[in-house]
C-alpha cells in the first residue's frame, strides 16, 4: 500500500457517500484484491457466478455477492492467496432478445442484418451496454482480482467450449440426433428441460374413437391435445391386456386425414389410463417417438416453428394449434367420434424466458449424453471431494441426477458459441477443433458449419475451469483448481452447479469445486417472493444511497440463515445503518480518549480491573465463536454475535464502565483507554468481512493501519476467557439494570439520587459490591452504595437482582403517597379492563359471531391486561416494605 497520510479525522456523522468510494478506489490502487500463484500461501479460490451482460444489480445479487465477498475477505485477513475471479456470461436468448428488440425500434429483425452483422451488432451493444452489473459490484465492495475478469464468449473461454465440444463428439458422448425436444414457437428455439417450467393448467381430456379400417367396430383413445391426432400413426396397447388380444396388428382409419395405421403392442402402454389404448404421435411427444423407434413407425410432423397447424394436418392448416385443437374436436363431434370431454388439469412446461406454452417437437439436435457425466459427477459428491453446504442439499442434487436426460445443447440463435460441425454435400459430419477445409469422410471441400450455438450453459459450466486457463495447464489452473467454495442460490443447483460438476469432474478431475455454499432467495418481510406483480421488490442500489452499502451488506447476511431464504425489509437495512452509526460514535469516542496514541497491538498484560477483564473475556470469546461460524457458512451467527457484542457490551457497557476511569487521568486511565482501544480494533476486524467500509475507515483513524483488508485475522487468546468475571459483571449488570427499571417505572426524577443498601447473596458477592460500588454508583444514579448484612430498619423499596436484596430509602426518592396512589389507579384501570376483556370471551354470541381474528385479538388483550396487572402488584411489592 501507498505510505499512510497520517490518520483519517472522523467526522461526526459517518457519511457512506464520502468513505466508499475513495476506499474500494485505494484498495484497487493498492492492488490488495489481486492473486498472486506463486506466493506460496495456503490458497482459497472462487469463481464469481457471472452475471448476465445483460444485467443490473438486484437484491439477490446483492446477497450472492456479499457472501462471496465475507468468505473471499475472511480467507485473505488469514494469511490465505485469495482468487475471487469475476466475470459475465453472454446469456444467448437474454442477450439477443434485446438486441432484437433494439433492431424492432428501427423497423428491422436480425434477418434483415443477416447473421454477421447481427452478432457485430451484438458486440458493439455489449462493449456499450453490457456488464453495467461491473460497476455496481464495486459499488457493492466486491473484492474480486478485476485483473482476471473473463467472458464467457472471449477468446480462451471460446477455446475450452470448442476443446470440450470435440472431446465429447470423439469420446461419443455427444451426438447429433433427432429427438423430441422442448420447442418455444416464440422464441424459435429449443429449449433444455430445465429451461421448462411446469405449470398445473385446468385442462380437458378429449376421448376419441377411431374407426377399425375393416369396419369391424373402432377403438378409444383419450388425449389433451386433440390436434395432434393429425399427426398419428399408430394405436398402441399393452401386450398383456386382455381387452386387445385380437386387434393387435388390425389397421385403424385415422379420422379427418383419412390415414391408414396400425394397432401395435408395447409394454410402455399404462393399462390402467383411460380404455388401456392410447394413440401414438411420434413427432410431438417424447414417449410416443420412443414407441415408434422400437416399432419403426413413421413420425409426422403436423406444427411449424410458430406452433401452427402446416399441409400434413390438411384443411387444418393455417391454424394456430388452440384453434386447431377446438376445429378438431368439434369436426369430430360432428362425425360422432368425439365421445366426450373430461375435465383433467395438468402439468403443462412454458418457456423460462417469455412463459409461452413450449410444444414438443421432433427436431434435429445436438445432445450431450449426460449419464456417464453425472455418475462421475455424483461419485465426486459421494466420495465427499464436493460437498453441501447445507448437506440437505445433496438430496436435491442426486434426486436430479439420478433421473437425469441426455442434455439437448443446440440452440437455433445467433448469439453465443457456434457449433463447430461442418455438413458436406452428402450429408458427413465433421467436428473439428480447427475450422475444416474438407469433409473428413470424403474430402468433399463445400462445407457449410452448422447454423446453430450452443446453449449458454455449455460455457458456464466449463466457467471453473476455463477461467483459469484450460485446457492448458497453466499456473493459475495449477495453484486456483479445484476452487474452494462455489456460492450460488438453491434455484440454480440443476441449472449450473450439476453441469459444472458434471464437466469438471470429467475434464479436469478430481472436482470443480470442494464446498457448494447454498443461500436461499431474498424475500420480502413477510417471506412473500420479490416480483414486480407484488410491488414488493427492493432495489439495492436505492438501498445503499440511504442508508449506505455497508447496512444493506449487514441486512442480507444477517438473515442469511444457512440454505434459508432471506427475508429482508428496508427497516433492517436502516437499523443496520444506525449499527454503522453506533460503531462510528464508538470509534470518535475511543480516539478521543486516545488522542491518537493507539496502535492496538496487545491489550495491557494481566489487567487488575474487572470491567478490563470482563471486556476481554467476552472479546475473546465473541471472537471464537464469530470465526467459527463464518468458517462454518452461517455467517448470520456471526453477524448477530456481533451486533450483541459490539452494541450492548462494547459500546454500551465497556465504555460506560470505563468513562470514570478515563476521567482520572492516571495509569489505570491509560489501561482502560488501551482495553477498549483494543477491543475496538478486534471488532473491527472481526465485522470487516461484512461491512468492510465503516470498519476499515475506523481502522485506519485508530490505529493508523493501512488496510484491514490483508488482516491479520485477530489472534486467538485463551487465557483472556475469565469465567469468574463474566459472572462477577452479570451480577453487577443485574443490579444497575433492576435500579434503572425502578427509576423508570416509578417515575424517580433524573435529579434524585437515593442511597442504596445492598444485602449481597454471600461473601463473594459482598466483595463484589464493595469492590464496585463506584460503578454501582455512578450508573445507578446513586449518592451512595453500602454493603449491610440485614434489610434496613427505616422505609425502604425493595429490589431483587443477581441474588442480592436492594433496599432503597424512599425519602426524597419519590412522593410515596402519591405513587401508591397511582399504582392503585392504574390496578384499577387494568381491573375494569380485564372484566370487560373477561365478560366479552363469555359471551357465546361474541364467540360464535364474531370472525377468528377478532376472537384471537380479544384473546390476546386479556393475556396483555394480566401480565400489566402482574407488573404493577410487583411494584406495589417493591413498596409495600416502604412503611
Ligand atoms: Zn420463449
Ligand atoms: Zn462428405
């Protein structure tokens, strides 16, 4: 880092606007986030998930990325190389759709450009447009090396899709074939199954009847969508079914295309669905394609790619397919082959990106066979080289594995990674690393690459790997692989986290990633999903203009529960920024008392005080449990433990414990300054990995340090654990407590300033109060502090706390006539209110009219006016001994 300019002035209102930037700019000046190979340090390395080019910084990542950035900070200010490697992903449906629609604005669509000026199109909106998610990551205090910022269409990530691509097609795990796939008649593309999103519809069940070609009778079949009957080619049944014994091998005459069709046998057929035999359509339905694989039936193809009904369906043709669907069955009807319609909701997949009803639709494709992938994939997690984070999640991840499909790759786009297979005249394939100048099977040199890219998770789940420079095995590959820990929400395990396991593992094995750290989503405070619909969605960069970037960091993690979901509400955020504010006044006040003398190095040796030794007790034990649970990713624990600490202990207590000693001016002066000084700093430390602005500003203003950023994490120190102190100063706490209670309920005057007579529990504690009782004094708002042996013989009230018995002289203490006097009117209020709570719960009319949360609310009142009732007889108690 540049020499220090002396120590910061803090202001007196921390102002985030002023600190946050200037701070990530030195960080970046200082080069504190780059990761060095060959440092020899134990190392701890991440990819960021990249974000869309297309998109901006939204709450979730927001929570994603402040998550990242505590693990990435931790591991730095613990001696660790840290590699946080960011980048974006060319997000190829997302990306091209808004250019289309820029194009549309002009009148034009992506074939009027044509493929290459497009996609030049593409690029010149992304070098202009694209990845305004960078700077707010900085706004965020990312500490990503921005040295090592990767795309995931740049050159050496282009290079490892196509090494990945050719090495699959030679080790036949990825082929061409025609297969049903999900098809979006919008977006004109097909679409991966997890790219399809399930839907229960109210849906209908049209039973049709299909005439024996021999005029012998006919056969029912049952179907949702009745338009695809056009595109029939057989019946099936069950070989076993009793029902079709005889007709297996009969021909069937399709209605309205006049087809002629077998009835064939086929153990996939559910006897127990409707008559038992069921129509076969090969082209728009993955299980009838498969039925006419084994029995070599035709498949034909009555949809275009709009989803529109094309010359195979006849005088249907022209139709949309809900038009084709109502004109068929009502064609049908009019022959009498439409038996009835049922009512019979089900499942139907729409398309993740503009929700379009996706049809099925035989195309060819280019596939990945997945099984061999994923076993080796699940192997890793099973043999533990990656785990979850939390373990509940490995459930999720083998339920989907296990059941996994080959994984359709090609995408019918211009944006993204064009597959690199060439088409000779006669129809060869040739995949090549290197574009191919003849056909590798009959040297025929007119070749023509196919139209299609591939799907944009091809590249991201090779992003682990090929960030780092594979497939050459450079030093980043060598010092960074596998990553430590990958982040990611529990929405996107099948999406990207299972493919990324899938190629790693067998790309570069062991395993991509050795922990899968799940959160959960953002959600609202009332744990309702974030959506524009509801008008509950909450913009992070709002956020931390008011209220800083430091209190919207402290919110999420907060309630970042492991794998949970993380409710989140703008009054968090806002009492998180009055956390920064605490700790700011904090840090005034301890330099202050300093006056610019700390360095924080060691708290003073074997401290004679009990607020030192309690300070440090509670410090030391704050930090091992703070470490541990951001070590073990619950850094919500970490966070409460730390506003516990940091507010009430530290902030509170500590300093008002040591504000007399301070004003003495001598050594024991100088020894409580260096006590909170030190424990100041700690704390800092400690919160630097969730809010890194506030902490490091205050850093470098205490002890003139230059960074908190490159640590050192805050040393273990065993011996400060004082059992003996911290119950001493929970006694102690329990007496000033119960004395500020009795101040405020009984209305005493700030100027009052009673004696106290304290009967201790023992011998220890009477030690205790003679020891404290200037502490006692001054935060009780005392005159004096006696230790008697016995309750005192004139009016007194009477306390309880931490065992002790406090009597306090009501002489000049309070009106006591006129307190019983109020206390007796406030029994009374509470009494006529609890008879009316009572005679209304009575009353069954109430009860049986009345709506349930009215009745609850009633409920609820009654139970409020008893425990009022129980307070003021307790401080009626307190007075009774008074006279
Ligand atoms: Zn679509
Ligand atoms: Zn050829």
């Amino acid at each position: 880092m540049t020499p220090p300019q002396g120590r910061p002035e803090l202001p007196k209102t921390y102002d985030p606007t002023t600190v946050e930037g200037p701070t990530y700019r030195r960080w970046l000046e200082a080069g504190v986030f780059g990761a060095d190979p060959a440092s020899g340090r134990p190392r701890f390395s991440m990819a960021l998930p990249p974000p869309n080019v297309t998109g901006s910084l939204h709450i979730g990542h927001a929570l994603d990325h402040t998550y990242q950035d505590y693990l990435a900070r931790l591991h730095r200010m613990r001696g660790y190389e840290v590699l946080w490697l960011p980048g974006m992903d060319h997000a190829g449906i997302a990306t091209q759709n808004v250019v289309e629609r820029e194009l549309a604005k002009e009148g034009r669509t992506r074939f009027d450009l044509g493929r290459e000026a497009f996609v030049e199109r593409v690029w010149a909106w992304k070098a202009e447009s694209g990845g305004r998610i960078l700077g707010q990551m900085q706004r965020l205090g990312d500490s990503v090396d921005w040295s090592r910022e990767r795309f995931t269409m740049d050159e050496g990530l282009s290079r490892a899709v196509r090494e990945v691509f050719v090495s699959l097609y030679e080790q036949e795990l990825l082929y061409r074939g025609r297969r049903i796939i999900n098809w979006c008649p919008r977006c004109l593309t097909a679409l991966s199954d997890i790219e399809v999103e399930h839907e229960e519809v109210p849906g209908e069940l049209a039973h049709l009847r299909y005439p024996l070609a021999d005029g012998s009778g006919s056969i029912g079949v049952a179907t949702s969508r009745a338009e695809t009957m056009l595109g029939d080619t057989a019946v099936a049944v069950h070989p076993d079914d009793p029902r079709y014994q005889g007709l297996v091998g009969a021909t069937v005459r399709l209605p309205l295309v006049d087809r002629l069709i077998p009835v064939v046998a086929d153990a996939a057929v559910d006897r127990e669905f409707g008559t038992g035999a069921v129509k076969v359509t090969p082209a728009h339905d993955p299980n009838d394609h498969e039925i006419a694989e084994r029995h070599g039936l035709p498949a034909v193809n009555i949809l275009t790619e709009e989803a529109i009904v094309n010359a195979e369906g006849g005088r249907f043709e022209g139709l949309d397919r809900y038009a084709a669907r109502r004109e068929v069955k009502a064609a049908l009807a009019e022959l009498g082959l439409l038996e009835r319609v049922t009512e019979a909701p089900h499942s139907v997949g729409h398309c993740y990106r503009c929700r379009t009803e996706v049809e099925p639709r035989l195309s060819l494709q280019w596939f990945v066979a997945t099984k061999p992938l994923a076993e080796q994939a699940m192997a890793a997690v099973r043999s533990g080289q990656t785990r979850f984070e939390p373990v509940r999640y490995e459930k999720t991840f083998f339920g989907w594995m296990e059941q996994i499909r080959d994984w359709c790759v090609s995408r019918q786009l211009w944006w993204g990674h064009r597959i690199p297979a060439w088409y000779c005249p006669d129809g060869h394939v040739t995949v090549a690393r290197q574009d191919p100048t003849a056909c590798a099977t009959c040297g025929a040199g007119e070749l023509a690459q196919d139209e299609d890219v591939l799907d944009t998770w091809f590249s991201s789940g090779l992003w682990p790997l090929s960030t780092l420079g594979w497939p050459d095995q450079t030093e980043d590959l060598a010092a960074f692989y596998p990553t430590s820990v990958l982040v990611t929400g529990y929405d996107i395990i099948f999406f990207w986290v299972a493919r990324m396991l899938m190629f790693g593992c067998h790309f570069q094995p062991p395993t991509p990633f050795e922990v899968v750290a799940i959160h959960g989503m953002v959600r609202d405070a009332q744990g309702k999903k974030m959506s524009k619909s509801f008008g509950n969605v909450i913009d992070p960069i709002e956020l931390m203009d008011r209220y800083g970037t430091d209190a919207l960091r402290f919110a999420l993690i907060r309630g970042a529960n492991p794998g949970g979901d993380v409710p989140l509400a703008e009054e968090w955020v806002e009492g998180a920024r009055n956390f920064a504010n605490k700790l700011w006044n904090l840090g005034r006040f301890v330099i202050g008392v300093l006056e610019g003398e700390a360095e924080a190095a060691a708290p003073p040796e074997d401290p004679p005080t009990l607020a030192d030794r309690w300070l440090l007790s509670r410090l030391e034990q704050t930090r091992a449990a703070v470490t541990a649970a951001y070590e073990g990713f619950d850094p919500a624990e970490a966070a409460r433990l730390l506003h516990g600490f940091a507010w009430s202990e530290l902030a509170d207590w500590a300093v008002e414990l040591a504000k007399p000693r301070l004003a003495t001016g001598g050594e024991d002066a100088e020894r409580a300054g260096a006590t909170l000084a030190y424990a100041l700093d700690v704390t800092l430390r400690l919160l630097h990995p969730v809010m890194p602005f506030v902490t490091e500003e205050q850093a470098r203003a205490l002890t003139g340090v230059e960074t908190l950023t490159l640590g050192p994490w805050p040393a273990e120190r065993p011996g400060d654990v004082d059992p003996r102190a911290e119950a001493a100063m929970a006694d102690l706490q329990e007496v000033i407590v119960a004395l500020r209670r009795f101040r405020a309920e009984h209305r005493v005057p700030p100027s009052s300033r009673p004696r106290l007579l304290v009967v201790p529990a023992g011998d220890d504690q009477a030690e205790l109060f003679r020891a404290e009782a200037d502490s006692i004094r001054r935060l009780g708002r005392l005159e004096a502090v006696e230790v008697a042996a016995a309750a005192p013989a004139f009016p007194t009230a009477k306390l309880l706390a931490g065992g002790a018995e406090l009597y306090l002289p009501l002489e000049r203490l309070l009106d006591l006539d006129e307190e019983r006097a109020r206390l007796d009117r406030e029994l009374a209020t509470l009494g006529a209110e609890r008879a009316r709570a009572e005679a209304k719960l009575a009353n069954r009319d109430f009860l049986e009219k009345a709506p349930p949360p009215v009745v609850a609310r009633a409920r609820e009142r009654l139970a409020e006016v008893d425990q009022a009732l129980a307070k003021v007889r307790a401080q009626q108690t307190e007075l009774s001994g008074a006279r």
